[in-house]
C-alpha cells in the first residue's frame, strides 16, 4: 500500500499518529506539506509564526529524508484550494490513501471535510486522526454526556480517564534507504528576527528543552512561573504549537520526574501537567463550541458589552507605553521575543478589555500577529478567560491590578528594567509607582488612566449589558 501523509501543525517524526500509522501499514510512504499563505494571513499569523513554522519544515524535510519518506511542499494558498491540491498530490505519488492528525477549529474542519470528499470521488481513501491532545476531543464529557464548560469538573473528569493508563507514545520511523528530499517551491515566508537562543529549530532542540526543564526547573515551577524575570517556566509552547513536540511526550518527562504520579507529589509538577490539561480544555472547547472560532463570546450575552473603539488607546497598548511599568514590559517582551510570560497574557489582556474597555478581539487578534507559539484555542481561551466572556471565565468585577502585581511578581524591578531601559536607572520604589516623578523625568509617560476609573467604567458597562449584578461581591 502507498500511502500519503499529510503534515500540518504535526511537524515532527517522533510520537506521530499519522506517520506510525502509515508505516506500520507498509508499503511506500510519502508526505505532502501544504503552504497556506493567504489562509494564515487570514488567520493572524504573523511573520514569526510562519518563521518558526518555515524552519520546522524544513527540518522536519530533512529528518524524513533520511528515514526514506520525501516530503513534497506545495503551495496552496487558501483552505479552498486542499481538495484539489491534496488529490493531485495523491494521484502523482500513486497513493491509495491519505492519513492525517485531525485540526479542530471550523475553517480546518471544513476544510478536511471537503477533502475528504474529494479523494472518496476519486477512489481514494481517507483516514482522520487525533494526535493534537491526550484524550480525542469530544469523549471527555459531563453525566449527562454534554461538553464540560468549566474547567475543574473537565480536570477531575480528564484525569479519571487516563490515571492508570499508558500514554501511547510512539517512535520516529527507523533510518531507512535515504530519499532525495523534493526541490522547494518558490516560495518564503515573510522576514522576521527568531533569536536562537529563545527557539531553536528542531524535534532535538524541543527535547533538549523538555529534558532541561524537567531535570532543573519543574519542581520549582509552581512558584517560579509566576515571576516573569526567572527562566522559570518551560518555554515549550512554540514547540507544541507547532506539533514539533507531542503533549505525550511532554506528559510522560513530568510524570517521569513525579514517580508516575498526576495529582499528587512534587507541587512543581503537579502545577505544569495541570497547565498541559489547561491547554487540552480549550481544544475541547474549540471542538465542543465551534462558534468560538468565529469571533464569538462563549458566554452569548458578553457580545452586547459596550466595548469602545480608540485607535490612540490600542496604539499605546500595542506599542507599550501606557504608563504603568509592567504592562509595558509585558508588551514590549513580546514585540522583542514573539512571547510573553503568561502571568502577563493575563495582565496585558485585563488591561485592554477592563482597563481601557477596549474589544478583546482586538487584542486576541494582536497577539496572534506576534506571537511565535500562537495558537488558536490557547490564545482564544485565554483572551475570553481575562475579557470575562468566556468559559470558566474570570468575573468580570475580577480586575488585576498593574501595580499590585508588580509588587507581587516584580518587587525588585528587574523584568521592568530589562524591557523597559530608559527605566533602568530608576529606584525600585518608583518603578511600583506608575506616575512617580522620577519615570516621568525619563520622558516614560504618565499613567494613561486611573485605575479606580476604568474599574468603576467596566462595571458599569457589563452591567449595562444585562451581567447579573448578583455575582458581584457585597460592600
């Protein structure tokens, strides 16, 4: 049997189901790879994005080369285009059937369908996968068989499910008789700085890092995590974005580093496998509730907030100069690196939609322009979690406050003065005290709000939307 594996957000050869599932059938073993350019830019994936993604194929190019499986790139611009194109592919290399890892946000969705439907015209066969998560979205499921929308229930239930049970990981295919890998399509990403130090490109790199983490920081991680000036958190998600690692492995090193155990143990690791069912939470609910993949409020009745339109206010949330210290670090971290310490997502997304009252969709759509490690449910999740809108999400009178949490997570200053410089010579003091004179000496500017203000504004605002009033703590 020929067969002909196609490669999207699954860049890697180790732990790879549709890959172990085509070579385990035997016979010839191909791969297509499919250049989106005008999808993903209809995406929001920005320059570093296609960047890494570039470099990961190529490598991964290179790594099937050599275990005998040529990788043919082609470019398809747009979603429409992958039936026709996928066929042709097929067709040339003589497959009999295509295998691939299921992707789970609506366009992906459809647009496999439509392949699908395509290849069984043409007496092709068709087989769909899901590698993306542990647990296949869509079997993870409340007594009463509907999706969970909270997450603590999802935890205890996801748990239930795969305490005791092997994870299945699997081998890279074996070296083989090399292949000359296919020639390139004229074709190049868009230019962008990726600091190799930050992300280097590669499945041994992102193992290489797991291991690290693993081995030095993971017991540490949940205090660490939370102070963005360590290097205290694993710095896997590019990794996992990408598909160049498989969340099987990255569960199996800290279970290793745990005695096997899940919710028990070091708290460290505890912290970190919870933050990997995090992220399987919001593929589920991605799969579950597929309107969060077109611009919707989970919480149905968020979409009637009065949220504002100020191109001035988002300019200088973009570019980080709203006057209070961390948020600017925060965002100018990501301008710089293509990340973002994620207690600060946090804090950087309050502030756009409490703070400023500004649309969360704006910033979402920002912070997939930027980020290397964008993902949809992750970023989705997380922007619909600070903006109160969505699943499990925080009450919206919940507001972090910039100077509290840089008291809490940046007492000393240091993450400030790192990306923020013309702040470096200020006194710890002032820089926990947005509008202290000795920043304004500096030309930084001048608290671009009042805090008390824009809390009394948001509150007003969801309440106008018809939010009970009741979830509001008493006086």
């Amino acid at each position: 049997m020929s067969t002909l594996v196609w490669f999207r957000s699954d860049l890697r050869c180790d732990d790879n189901a549709a890959l172990h599932a085509a070579c385990l059938a035997g016979g010839r073993v191909t791969g297509v790879f499919l250049i989106a350019d005008a999808q993903w830019q209809r995406h929001h994936w920005g320059a570093r994005k296609q960047q890494f993604v570039w470099q990961h194929v190529l490598a991964l190019r290179a790594e099937l080369a050599v275990r005998g499986v040529a990788l043919r790139i082609v470019r398809c611009p747009r979603f429409a285009d992958a039936p026709a194109t996928v066929l042709d592919v097929a067709q040339q290399e003589g497959a009999e059937r295509v295998v691939t890892n299921a992707e789970y946000g609506v366009h992906e969705v459809a647009r496999d369908e439509r392949v699908s439907a395509a290849l069984a015209r043409a007496g092709v066969g068709w087989r769909l996968l899901h590698d993306n998560c542990l647990l296949r979205p869509g079997t993870v499921r409340t007594k009463e068989s509907a999706p969970f929308k909270v997450y603590s229930p999802f935890r205890r239930a996801w748990l239930e499910q795969v305490r005791g049970e092997p994870l299945g990981c699997v081998g890279a295919p074996p070296a083989a008789t090399p292949v000359e890998a296919p020639a390139l399509p004229d074709w190049m990403p868009p230019q962008a700085d990726i600091d190799p130090a930050w992300w280097p490109i590669g499945e041994e790199a992102a193992r290489l890092r797991l291991e690290d983490f693993c081995e030095q920081r993971i017991h540490a991680y949940q205090t660490d995590r939370d102070i963005p000036a360590l290097d205290g958190t694993s710095r896997l998600s590019p990794y996992l974005a990408a598909g160049v690692i498989s969340v099987r492995r990255c569960l199996q090193a800290a279970l290793q580093s745990n005695a096997g155990e899940w919710d028990s143990g070091s708290r460290g690791a505890q912290t970190w496998i919870n933050e990997l069912i995090w992220r399987e939470f919001y593929v589920h609910i991605l799969h579950a509730f597929p309107a969060v993949s077109r611009d919707r409020p989970f919480r149905a009745e968020t979409d009637h907030v009065p949220w504002r339109n100020d191109a001035a206010d988002l300019g200088r949330w973009r570019e980080g100069t709203t006057g209070f210290p961390l948020v600017d670090a925060a965002m100018r971290q990501l301008r710089a690196t293509g990340w973002m310490h994620n207690r600060l997502r946090m804090l950087a997304g309050m502030f756009l939609s409490k703070h400023l009252l500004l649309d969360w969709r704006l910033g979402e759509q920002w912070f997939m322009e930027q980020l290397v490690d964008g993902e949809l449910a992750a970023n989705n999740g997380g922007w619909q979690w600070s903006a109160s809108t969505g699943t499990d999400a925080a009450p919206y009178f919940r507001i972090l406050s910039p100077e509290r949490q840089a008291e809490r997570f940046d007492a000393d200053g240091a993450f400030v003065r790192r990306y923020v410089p013309e702040l470096a010579g200020c006194s710890t003091k002032a820089l926990l005290k947005p509008g202290h004179p000795e920043l304004l000496a500096t030309g930084y500017p001048a608290p671009m709000l009042d805090t008390k203000a824009a809390r009394e504004r948001v509150m007003q605002a969801f309440r106008s939307a018809g939010i009970a009033a009741s979830e509001e703590p008493r006086p």
